[in-house]
C-alpha cells in the first residue's frame, strides 16, 4: 500500500458557497485503501487532534459525519495505525462533499464533487507535483553526462521560470482567496535586487533585514483558518526562534510587533499568547551581553504577563483565579531580573544564632510574640545581626539552602570546594542563608562538619519574608550578585559558579 506524507505537496483544498449548513458530511471514496479504520485530524497551532472516526472502512469508502460544523481549515486523512498521513482535506463554508482519488496515481485522480474552487486547487497540486516528477526524471538523466552540470543548469532554469510564470499567474487570479493565503504560508520572501557591499559581494545585512521585514507579507493574521494549517506554527517558531536575535530586548520588541497584527480575542491571539507565556516562563537560558552582565528570558516573560494578561487582555485563556496567581508570580520576579539590586537580608551567624535562641525566639510561636520578644530585646539583637549590605566584595555569592535538603547536602559542599580555584585569585565572599530555623543545631554541626568557609547565616527571627523576595520554593538556590549587590547571576548549579565569575572576569579585562 502506498503511502503518502504531509510532506508531499498532496493537498486537497474544499471551499464551498456561502449557503448556510449545519453539521458536516464527508464522503471518500479511495480505491486502492486498504485501511479498516479512518481517521479525521485537526490542526491547531501545534497540536493535532481527532476530531472523528471511521471504523468501518471498506473498499475505500469512507464517511466522517456530525451535527456540528468543523472549524475551517486543514484536516489530514490519517490511516488506522494513527501514523500514516495519506494526505489532507480543507474544510471551509460547504462541509458536505464527496471525494475520489486511487491510490495509484493519487495525484493525477482527484475529483471533488461540486466545488470550482477545489478544482482549481486541484489543479495547483497537480502541475506543481507534476513538475517535480519530471525535474527528478531530468535528474536521473543528467547522470553519467559529460556535462551535467551545465545540463542542470540550463533546465533548471526553464523549470524554475515556468513554476514562478505559473504561480504568478495562479496567484493573480485569484488573489484574497483563502488558497493563495494558504500557499502563501509556506513561502520564502527573498529579495531580488539586492546591493552590493563594500567588499563587492551582496550585501548580507541588506538581505537580512528584508528578509525579516518581509517574513509575514501577506499573512493575514485575523483569519482563523491559518492556525488550523500544517504551516502556520512551523512558521511563526522559526520566525521567533532562529530569524531574529534571541535577546529578551529584541524578542519584546518583535512580539508587540505580532500583537499589533492580531486582533484581541482571535484563535491566533489566543493560541500566540500562551505559547509566548509557556515558552518564555520556562527558559532557563542565561547568556552574557558584552558587558558581562547575563541576560535571561525571564524579562520577557513579565513583560507579556505585564501588557497581556495582568491588564485584562487574556479573557477567555486564563480565568480570573489564573491571572490572580500570574500577578502574583510576576511581581515577585520583575524584582529579581538580572540587574535588579536585591533587598538586604538581616540574619544571625552560629554565635548569634545562640544568643538569640536563649532569648526565646526559638520557643515563640506567634507573630505577636515574636513580636514582643524583638521589642524587648532590641538593644541585644542589633549588634548580632550579620547583613546582606555589610558584606564587601566585589562579588558576593548568595546561598539560600536547608541542612535537611538532601540536594544541599550534596551541592553546598561542592560549592565550598570548588570555589578554592578562586582564592586569591577574586575578590568574593559567599552569604549561605540556611531557611529553617527550627534546624539550627543540626545546621550548625554541618557547618562545622563540613567546614564551610561562607558567611554562615540563618533565619531566627522570621521578618525578611526570603521565600517570596527571593522566590525560593525549592533549595538550593544561588545567586551571584556584583559589589552593589546587583543580580550578575541566578539560580545556578553549584558546578557553574566558578566559570561564570571567570567569564565575568575576562570581560572586565577586556572592557578595561
């Protein structure tokens, strides 16, 4: 049985009048089939969905039926195994028609009941796959010729001039029609006339640039059938993902550009928001710009939550409940961007840690009574205090950490050993925050134990609210802050501190 690909040009495109009809009724009729089950499959973005079944498939006549209406766009004809994608269907306003093809000639065969239009579309696939039988048969030919490539050559030429004559012809007549902007999804726009650079050569910038500019010409972005296309994903992720520099400046910068395009509310607004919000939430990529300073996708990711959805433009993908949570989120992390200057933590060392449990504070339970606690011994409590904004060093590594962490077992003494290659050589200091004070003895003994050469902090009173200014749900994390006590780094392995401050070193040198 032969099978045929999305990867072929083997499109069957249905557009009908504009008679109103509920439900839809679809008719194939494929000899040559020797499927007993069918399967019919939306796209949407990037998912593909079934959307309905034929498990009584005979002879190669299949029925898809149901009361409502499909979404318009492309539906692909999948075979019983759910792998095997023999080709695709449009489905526009008429959701009532039969199909016939054979399978031994699939191409050449098509024929749509009651359709113009399908019969133009018809025609498009089959001259251009056509064509491409016959460029490969040109190909086999040129084989063992002296001069194949100048053979090439030349009928590459004639090829390519009669496929470009005839889309230009196809697309002229039949301009704003929903095939041509299918087609058009799947197009290139290079430029023609291009300039030279200096160097005499074409000038590489120039095609880049419109290249880029001209990247969605004729895309028409409120038109919901464009996201039920096997293109249209495929098109906007590499446009975001390889075409423009992958900086979080320039990626804000191109994704307002996008919104401007779309309509709120619309199927690709929608879909287009939460795979923006998806993908820049979980990009945990940290490059450094020529400053030396790193530079994460986080920033973009506030930025969309910020002009999107906190301001009420996601009606209808999140709920209310959602957004709540989002802003939440955000606000926590637009503090927390490389860059940002982090607020001072106050904390007690090993020693102060005991003074300040005989106090009480480790008994008290209620913020009132830690409260009263503070009060009374203010004068006591203040010169124990070891603080954040204290600690000079031209890089300061900040640990948050818990001694019942079992990764913190393994990562916190792997920080303290690896950062001996740095002795001497850079000017740091480490400031470890352990996150429990109800674990001070057993912290204190691993301290000790391992012999941590940091700043040794921990939490007895429980006024910085660490968890939420520093976003520390799950330990350890690490921070790498500059003399000003500005995030350089975040939340990095214990295995990456050392040759990130090394990268940072060579830029200062190499900035002067």
């Amino acid at each position: 049985m032969k099978k045929f690909t999305v990867l072929l040009i083997t499109f069957l495109f249905f557009s009908f009048s504009s008679k109103a009809q509920t439900g839809y009724d679809i008719k194939l009729n494929l000899k040559g089939c020797n499927d007993t089950s069918m399967y019919l499959v939306k796209y949407y973005f990037t998912s593909q969905y079934i959307v309905d079944s034929c498990k009584k498939v005979k002879n190669g006549k299949i029925h898809f039926k149901g009361k409502e209406n499909l979404d318009k766009g492309v539906y692909a004809i999948v075979g019983q195994d759910k792998s095997s994608f023999y080709f695709q269907i449009f489905i526009n306003e008429g959701q009532k028609f039969s199909v016939s093809s054979d399978f031994a000639d699939l191409v050449n065969t098509l024929k749509a009941d009651g359709s113009k239009e399908n019969e133009l579309a018809f025609s498009y696939m089959k001259y251009m796959t056509n064509k491409s039988r016959e460029f490969n048969k040109i190909l086999d030919e040129s084989r063992g010729k002296k001069d194949s490539l100048t053979f090439l050559t030349e009928k590459q030429k004639i090829f390519s001039e009669e496929t470009v004559k005839f889309e230009k012809d196809f697309n002229e007549k039949n301009k704003g029609s929903f095939i041509c902007d299918f087609l058009n999804l799947n197009k290139e726009k290079y430029p023609t006339d291009i300039p030279k650079a200096k160097n005499g050569r074409p000038d590489s910038i120039y095609q880049y640039y419109y290249y880029k500019d001209h990247y969605f010409d004729g895309m028409n972005f409120n038109d919901d059938r464009i996201i039920h296309t096997p293109f249209f994903a495929d098109r906007t992720k590499k446009y975001f993902e390889s075409v423009i520099v992958q900086h979080p400046d320039t990626l804000i910068q191109e994704i307002d550009r996008f919104f401007k395009k779309c309509n709120q509310g619309t199927l690709i607004y929608n879909a287009m928001l939460g795979y923006f919000t998806y993908k820049f939430e979980n990009n945990k990529t940290m490059t450094f710009d020529n400053k030396g300073n790193t530079v994460t996708f986080e920033k973009a990711f506030v930025h969309i939550c910020d002009n999107y959805i906190i301001n009420g433009k996601a009606k209808g993908i999140y709920s209310d409940e959602t957004v709540v949570k989002i802003k939440e989120k955000v606000d926590i992390m637009r503090h927390l961007l490389p860059g940002s200057k982090v607020p001072d933590i106050s904390m007690f060392d090993t020693i102060g840690g005991k003074l300040v449990r005989k106090m009480g504070f480790d008994t008290a339970k209620t913020s009132v009574s830690i409260s009263e606690l503070y009060n009374k011994n203010l004068d006591r409590l203040a010169p124990l205090y070891k603080n954040l904004y204290q600690v000079n060093a031209k890089y300061t590594i900040l640990v948050f950490w818990a001694e019942d962490c079992g990764h913190c077992q393994t990562e916190i003494p792997k920080l303290n050993e690896t950062l001996k290659e740095l002795s001497g050589k850079v000017d740091y200091k480490v400031f470890a925050v352990q996150t429990k004070a109800d674990s001070f003895d057993k912290w204190r003994k691993f301290v000790i134990d391992k012999k941590l050469d940091f700043i040794n902090v921990y939490e007895a009173i429980p006024f910085n609210n660490i968890r939420e200014k520093f976003d520390i749900f799950a330990t350890p994390v690490i921070y790498i802050l500059d003399k000003d006590k500005r995030i350089k780094a975040k939340k990095l392995g214990a295995d990456q501190v050392v040759e990130i401050i090394k990268i940072m070193e060579e830029v200062d040198k190499k900035n002067g």
